[in-house]
C-alpha cells in the first residue's frame, strides 16, 4: 500500500493537568491540552471490551467497540476507534472493497490519556465517490504486531448539484434506564436507520444518559419487563471519569450501533444528559443522593472530556480543540450548521428578564455572531440548522428559590420575546435582515417527533421570515409529550406523535428519526419523520427560494 504520515489532525496532545478548582460553567472549554489532562489516566473497562465481537489475536491489539466514521465534509472526515491498550493506530482506505493497492496511514498513538482512542483525519478524498476503510492496531515495536482489520465504508459529498442527499437526525441514546436489550435485538432503530442508506447521521444530543442508571430489569407499560445488559460502570449515576467512558463504550456494545457507525458517518453534537439532567450555572445537586461528587463543575470537566474523547468529530479545528459547534460543508446543495446550547448559556432560572445579559445568554454573543457570518457565507442551496433544543417548546427544569417556574430552554410562556428569547428574537432579525434564504431548523431533546412551521402572522415577536423546525427522538430512551407550546415567535403544530403515557418504554413503538431528502433536479427539500422500523409517519416537501 501507498503510504501517508498522519494528519496534524490526527493526534491528541495531552499534558497531565490538576482539575481545576476554580472552573466556571461557561469556560470549562479552554484548551485542548487543558482539557484532556484534566483527571488522572485510567484503566480500560473490561466489561464493554469483552461485550463487543472483536477478533481476538493472540498478543496482538485489536478494536473492541469498533469504528466510527465522523464529520464528513467537502474536505475530508474523521476515523475513530479504540484500541484496547497502548498501540498505533493504522488506516487504509480504497476504493474498491478488496484494497487493491489501498492508501495507508500511520496514526496516532493510543494511550490511556485518552482511554485508549484514537482518530485520523483523512483528506484528499475525491468528490462523489464510494470508498471503503479499515483500521487496525499495531504494537510499536513488535514485528508483525498489527491486530485484525475492522472495516467500513462511506461516501463523499459530490462538489456538482448531481447527486441527490440524504441525511438522517434524531437524539436520546439509553435514557430513563431503558439500555441494551437483547430480547429486542437491541437498539434496533439504528439498523432501520442504516438500511434507508443516509450519507451521513446528525446525533443531536444526548449521546449517552450519565445521569440514569441502568438495571438488569426495568418494569415496562402493560407489566412487561425490560431485560438490560448490565455493566458496573451504567449501574450508578456517573461521577468518575472511568464511568463517564464506560457510558460511551456502553453504547458501542450494541451490535445495531456498531454496524450504523461503520457505514455511516456521524456528526455529533451534546446536550444536558452527556453530564447530568438540565446541568447549568444553577444545577444543584446537594439533595440528589445518587452523587457523592456535590460540585457540577467537576461532573462537566470528566463528562465533557469523555464526550470529546469518543465524539467521532474534528473537536480540533477552528482554533479551539474543543469547539462543538461547527460548520459541515456538503456541496453546493447543503451546509449543516452544529449548534452548542450548552456550553455558553446563563444559569437556568426564570427566564423573564426584559434586556439581554450573561444571564440570558444561550448560544453566547461570539456563537451567535459565527452563525450569522457563516449563514452569510454560505453558498449552499439548504442551510440546515442543526440544533440540539427545540425554539418554541416549553422545556421546564422545577422551580427557581422564589417558586417560579424555571426553564431549560429558550421558551418561557406565552407574550413578549424576554430572557433567552431576547438573543433567539436578534438571531432571527439578522437573518431576515441579510436575506438569508432556505433555512431549515433540525431537532431532538423532547422524546416525541414534531414539524413546527413558525410564522411572525402568528407571532408577539414579529421581524423573522418564516422558518421549519423538525423535531425527531428517542433513538432508545422514554418516550414524553407533547410539549407546551410559546407563541412568541408563532410556532404552528403541523404535525406531531407523543405516546399516551409518559416515559413510555421502546416497547410501545414511540421511537422515531428524522430523513432529510434533496433533490439536485428540483433542489427541493423533503423532511419525513420515521417510526423505528423506518416508516414514515409525516412528509413535508418545501420548495427551494430563489
């Protein structure tokens, strides 16, 4: 095979850090050095490892959970795995599935700063064409060290308006304790995903649930039982590092997840769950007795950390290592707009306030003004707006000391655009105000699916074009709804599917994932909302502006 030094890219850099005392909500993302050496280096976590249908080769390292295919752009995408001890990470990628004269590339090393991942950019891919891909591990320093191949394949984005796109979404990964049940054939919803053949998969949040125990059995509507697999590190609320990463290896256990990430590329984005419920500046968790560890700012340094760690996305580029929001260019037909509502927010709280202020702040000042400047840029047909709360929904987090409601997003009540609204009703002005066209929002968090049309004929807060929302979720976790409704920016409920009872269990069907269709003749846009065998239970076609 032909030969390549990995990418910059591909390497994780890290220096051995104290956990910082002193480290506030909105700034505990500072640098990627910082924030991977935060916490002291574990060991791997047997359970996960020998759950998962690796090829063991005698002294040799192989992949315990797999690959992972991530951020696919017009400029390359990311190859993530796990080695399961210290070894070198090796990539080849072909063409045609035999790997005939593959490229190779000599990775990064994995080490147990990182819990033994490891990732590689790779780059100079031709447009519009299939490849196929297989990582291995290598002992340095062992002559015919290399474990056994694991492969997969992708697709690359075309540079020509000639190929139509599609695209899946949804959120809420193992909530509510429902987890990995074999009696079902696990989380069965990512094959039916995997077989509508996306090009690529947004996960909007709520990639694991640190913060809801898994048990061998959970009672289940109708008195049926739910049957889990167990390991020590999802049988508690997460506090350690070590049960943070056992979380996410948790999850590659299942046979269904494993196969949908080798085929199709993802990109990650995290909201509350990834550390703990509704987690912000004002979460208190002095009279929860499941945490032992009382201090949120520590739950946020070893969650955010384990999140980056297996996220299978370039956390590295645009000049902060750990920066989850991002744009992914995908043709003259799409651009994807990742979205963070979590890092930069105020504290949750009443949600009333009449100016802007930290307070107020959801995506921040600075996110909000990238946004702005990329749609600006874009020259793509669509801009997808990938978000991982819904606008105009109700979200309530109990009360605030006062006994008002309290919220954990941007909606607070029906009237007047006040708190966090105040930055979504400026967000939506200067769209407006620069003709920016074809905007489409994409969803998940609530645990029901929905198509929301907003409208400022229906609205308090009236300078907005018209926009849709689509909302989409579980992928494996209760089921709720539906959701109040604000009308301060004029949602309208075009469609919408919640169970009849809340946190229902996978068992009653409320599962669903969102398609996104477009069509390179037409360049219309078509949303379907999809139970979890895949049908569709709502279409919605929207016409391209000019």
């Amino acid at each position: 095979p032909q030969t390549k030094r990995s990418t910059p890219d591909s390497t994780m850099t890290t220096t051995p850090l104290a956990e910082p005392s002193d480290l506030t909500r909105r700034r505990f993302l500072r640098t990627s050095r910082r924030f991977l050496g935060l916490g002291a280096s574990l060991a791997l976590v047997g359970p996960a490892v020998l759950a998962a249908p690796a090829v063991v080769s005698s002294g040799r390292p192989n992949t315990p959970d797999g690959i992972q295919l991530g951020d696919p752009s017009d400029d390359g995408l990311v190859v993530w795995a796990r080695a399961e001890r210290q070894s070198r990470m090796v990539v080849e990628y072909a063409a045609e599935p035999g790997f005939r004269n593959p490229m190779r590339i000599s990775g990064p090393l994995a080490t147990s700063e990182a819990d033994f991942t490891a990732r590689t950019v790779l780059t100079g891919l031709l447009p519009g064409q299939q490849y196929h891909v297989r990582v291995a591990f290598e002992n340095p320093e062992q002559r015919r060290g290399m474990g056994a191949w694991t492969e997969g394949s992708f697709r690359t984005p075309s540079q020509q308006a000639d190929r139509p796109i599609r695209f899946v979404w949804s959120g809420d990964t193992v909530g509510q304790g429902w987890g990995i049940n074999p009696d079902l054939g696990g989380m069965r919803i990512y094959e039916a995903m995997r077989q509508r053949n996306p090009d690529f998969f947004i996960h909007s949040g709520d990639t694991i649930y640190a913060d809801s125990p898994i048990t061998a059995e959970q009672k289940a509507e109708d008195g049926r039982i739910w049957r889990n697999l167990v390991t020590e590190e999802v049988s508690k609320v997460a506090e350690t590092l070590k049960e943070f990463r056992g979380r996410h290896r948790y999850n590659m256990m299942d046979t269904n997840v494993r196969r949908f990430a080798s085929q199709v590329p993802q990109i990650w984005q995290w909201d509350d769950h990834e550390i703990t419920n509704n987690w912000s500046d004002s979460k208190d968790l002095s009279g929860d007795a499941r945490y032992t560890e009382k201090d949120v700012r520590v739950l946020v340094a070893r969650g955010s950390r384990a999140f980056l760690e297996n996220a299978p996305m370039r956390w590295h580029r645009q000049g902060l290592a750990e920066r989850v929001h991002r744009k992914i260019g995908y043709g003259p037909l799409l651009d994807v707009f990742v979205l963070d509502m979590r890092s930069f927010r105020g504290p949750n709280g009443y949600n009333r306030e009449t100016t802007e202020s930290a307070a107020t702040a959801f995506l921040g000042n600075a996110q909000l003004e990238w946004l702005v400047a990329e749609l600006m840029a874009s020259q793509a047909t669509w801009k997808v707006i990938a978000a991982d709360m819904p606008i105009g929904l109700g979200v309530p987090d109990g009360k605030d000391a006062q006994g008002r409601p309290r919220w954990e997003a941007i909606a607070n009540g029906d009237g007047p655009a006040l708190g966090r609204e105040l930055e979504t009703a400026r967000l939506l002005t200067r769209i407006r105000q620069a003709g920016i066209k074809n905007v489409v929002w994409v969803t998940a968090d609530v645990h029901y699916c929905a198509a929301h049309h907003y409208s400022p004929e229906r609205a308090v807060y009236k300078d907005f074009d018209p926009f849709w929302e689509f909302v989409a979720g579980p992928l494996n976790a209760g089921s709720f709804g539906p959701n109040p409704l604000d009308n301060t920016f004029g949602p309208h409920v075009a469609f919408q599917k919640a169970p009849t009872a809340q946190n229902m269990s996978p068992f009653a069907g409320y599962q669903f994932f969102g398609e996104v269709n477009i069509d390179p003749a037409s360049r219309a846009l078509t949303v379907d909302l999809r139970d979890l065998n895949g049908v569709s239970q709502y279409s919605q076609t929207l016409q391209a502006q000019a």
